[in-house]
C-alpha cells in the first residue's frame, strides 16, 4: 500500500519538530518520492546523520509502503 505525501510529511514534522517539509510524488504513483527537509535540529551533523534523522522518522515505512525517497536536508541559512 503506497503512502500519501501528506502522511510522510506528518511523520517527519512529528519527529523534528519546527522542521520546514516539502514532498514531490516523482511518479505519480504514491510510491517515488523526493522530500527537502530543512530543519535547526541538523546544525552541526553530517548529510549522513541527517538522513538517517529522517529515516528514522518514518518508523520503517522505507523499503515498504514507501519504496522510494529522494532526500535533500539541511539546516537554515
């Protein structure tokens, strides 16, 4: 069952709280996603590190209902 980009958006907001999310459905299909995550809370931390923030977000859902997730993070400018 393929995720909605709202419901990625919600669990990555829940996770990183004040966190700036915006999601693209690449495909079409709820199934291949690119989301830009800009958040304080990666100030200091690796790409690495940030990513695996992110992942962690979305409570295993990777690899399952959401199979595909192109990621940019950063903290603000």
């Amino acid at each position: 069952m393929a995720m909605q980009a709202g419901e990625i958006e919600a669990l990555i907001k829940a996770a990183i709280p004040g966190a700036v999310v915006t999601i693209e459905d690449l495909a079409g299909d709820g199934d291949h996603y690119a989301a830009t995550v800009v958040s304080e809370s990666f100030r200091g931390k690796s790409r690495v590190q940030q990513h695996q923030i992110v992942y962690a977000a979305l409570r295993g859902r990777m690899g399952g209902e959401l199979h595909a997730l192109a990621l940019q993070t950063s903290a603000p400018d």
